[in-house]
C-alpha cells in the first residue's frame, strides 16, 4: 500500500516537470528581452518603450492564459448522471451485460443523451459510476470523468475540456503573438551579432559595431528558442482552430461519437459562425480576454440530428420505431432546452426522419 501511494505521490510531482520547463523558458525570455536586449543593447529611447510596452502586454496575456488553463479545474458531470443507490446496488449485482444495459437505459430516458457507444450501448463509466454525458470521457491521468474532454495536455499538467477549451485556445494564441514578436523584433539585432561574430572571426570588425558583451548570446539563443517555440505552436493552434470551426474535440476526430442514426463525426457542428459562439460565448468583447464565457453547462449540446420540438420527437420516435420494429435497443429521446444554449434561437431545426437526413451537410440554417 504505501510504495502505491509514494508511486503516485512521484507521477504527481514528475507531472509538473513540463511545466516547471515552460516556466523557466519563459522567465528567461523575459530576463533576455527586457534586460539584455532592451537595457543593455538598444540605444534608441523610443524604440526601447515601444518594444517594452507590447512585449509586456503579450507577455500578461500570455501567462494570464495560460494560468487559467493551467488552474482552472476540469468540468466533471453532474449528480444527475450518477446511479441511484438502488440502481447502483442492482447494477452490481447483475452479471450479465444485458440486464447491466436495460438498468442503464432506464436511469438515462430522462438525461439529455444522444449519443451511445459503437455497440448502441449506453456510456458508463465503471470508474466513476457514472452515466457519461454527451461528449464526456474518463481521464486516466486525472482519474475524473471530463466534460468534453478534449485531450490531457502535459504542458499545462491538467485536462483541456469544457471548463478550460477556450483558455486553452488564447494560451496558444498569445504564445503565439509572444513568439513572433520577439522574434520579430530581436531579428535585426541576431543579424548584427551574428554578423559581429563572423567579423570579429575574421579580425575585421568596425568599432562602430554593437558591443561585444554577454547580451549577445542571449540575443542569438532568444531568436532561435522564439523561432522554434513559434513554428511548433502555430501547426497546433491551427489545428485547433479547425476543431473550433468543425466543432470537435481531438478524440472526436479520431472516433466520431455515435448517435441513433450511427457515427456521424459533424454531428455537433452547427456552422462554422455558431460553433466559435459555442466556445467563446454571445459577447464578442470577452472573446480575447481568459475569463469564462462558452455556452452550455457542458452535459449537453444542441446537435443537428436530434433537436426538436416534443412533438416532432414523438412523430419521429413512431416512425423510426415501426421502420425498425426487430430492434430492442432503446434511446433516451429528451429534447435539448434552448434555455441553457441560445445558439439555436431563432434558427432552423433539423428533424430527424431517417438515416439519409443524417448525411445531409448544406441543409443547416446558419443565420443570426
């Protein structure tokens, strides 16, 4: 028991590794460029203020960021999810997988679920005995069940998912902008000493030239370390980007959630406009700022197979059970509330008819 626990004890601290690294590159970025570079190096007055006022406005936005992606605490589902006391009791006691399933149908025919696993069964989670929600899945590494997990980032040591995406996109963001404004600006000073270094090779170096000094290799390593950071994290925050756009998480693309219809990887994409709204909220002056504003509470999502009126549903739940009478497996049809997610007011609704509808991609009304 207790090398279990001082084993655990060992994965947490090695997990924050990666993120003591960051911390330290970026605290010496900082040293290099405010100090070394600005201080030491620039003699232009105007030119040190200009620099020093946009690398500091980068520079807290960046770590505002990423602080709130580190810190802020996964999203996990609801108490509504979990098993009653004697359906939980029932569920253990049974053996065969399909009695386990008729319990778990029935606790989840009130919970706004849509999507099941690939064998149409519900989706429990043994771990945390739990009916996961829509978009839901278990972290190994932070052993909670996460809304809309999107994956476990070791750089940030937390789960990127419903309560942090957006923090998460503006740390790539910012880092970004840092990356390529230090970079940029440090460029023509790296030409210099580099340039300074090769004449001075040669024994032919002006005196009007930069001074020889310590700041030179920290100016040299700070373009190459900005340049490398910038490349790597533009590939990843574009590919992001594209998830926003297509409204899927990095395990969504890999294993597109399965609904009534079958696996359908567009399933939560509502148009490009509506599913940045999703993540970033309403009010467009929150968007660039590490503050909480993405819609929904995360257990459930408008789609654009199953949303509905009531009425429609019942319509459609006729119709597609006496289209596929031999089935026996039942699907909790609770319509989502508009309430809890505004994207959709005003807009057109997709009713769910059969499985070509499914497979239908320019019938969405993308309108505001």
């Amino acid at each position: 028991m207790a090398p279990s626990h001082v084993l655990k004890c060992c994965q947490k601290v090695l997990a924050w590794v990666p993120v003591a690294f960051i911390a330290l590159v970026v605290a010496w970025s900082y040293y290099a460029y405010v100090v070394e570079l600005c201080v030491f190096t620039i003699s232009s007055t105007a030119e040190k203020v200009v620099y020093l006022v946009v690398f500091h406005l980068s520079f807290v936005m960046f770590i505002w960021s990423y602080g709130k992606t580190i810190f802020t605490s996964p999203a996990t589902p609801s108490n509504e999810f979990c098993l009653s006391k004697a359906d939980k009791e029932q569920y253990e006691k049974e053996e065969r997988p399909e009695s386990q399933q008729e319990i778990l149908r029935r606790a989840a025919k009130d919970l706004p679920i849509y999507t099941t696993t690939a064998s149409r069964a519900i989706r429990y989670c043994d771990r945390c005995q739990l009916i996961k929600p829509d978009r839901c899945h278990h972290c190994s590494a932070c052993d909670v069940c996460v809304l809309k997990m999107d994956h476990h980032c070791p750089w940030v040591n937390n789960c990127v998912g419903f309560s942090n995406y957006k923090f998460f996109l503006l740390f790539l963001m910012y880092s970004l902008l840092y990356c390529l404004f230090v970079a940029a600006t440090v460029l023509q000073y790296f030409i210099k000493f580099w340039t300074l270094c090769r004449r001075k090779a040669a024994e032919n170096c002006p005196k009007n030239e930069l001074p020889d000094t310590h700041a030179k290799f920290h100016v040299l390593f700070l373009f190459f370390v900005a340049a490398m950071f910038f490349i790597s994290i533009l590939s990843l925050f574009s590919y992001h980007c594209w998830l926003v756009g297509k409204n899927r998480s990095t395990i969504e693309t890999f294993r597109a959630p399965t609904f009534r219809n079958g696996p359908d990887k567009n399933g939560f994409s509502l148009g490009c406009s509506k599913n940045l709204r999703e993540v970033f909220g309403d009010e467009k002056k929150y968007w660039l700022l590490p503050i909480f504003t993405s819609l929904g509470d995360g257990c459930n999502f408008p789609t654009r197979l199953v949303i509905m009126d009531p009425e429609q549903l019942t319509v459609s739940s006729q119709n597609e059970s006496a289209k596929s009478s031999g089935s026996s497996q039942s699907f909790p049809t609770r319509p989502l509330s508009e309430s809890q997610n505004r994207l959709l007011a005003g807009d057109c609704q997709w009713v769910e008819s059969g499985p070509e509808e499914a497979n239908v991609k320019s019938g969405f009304c993308n309108t505001f």
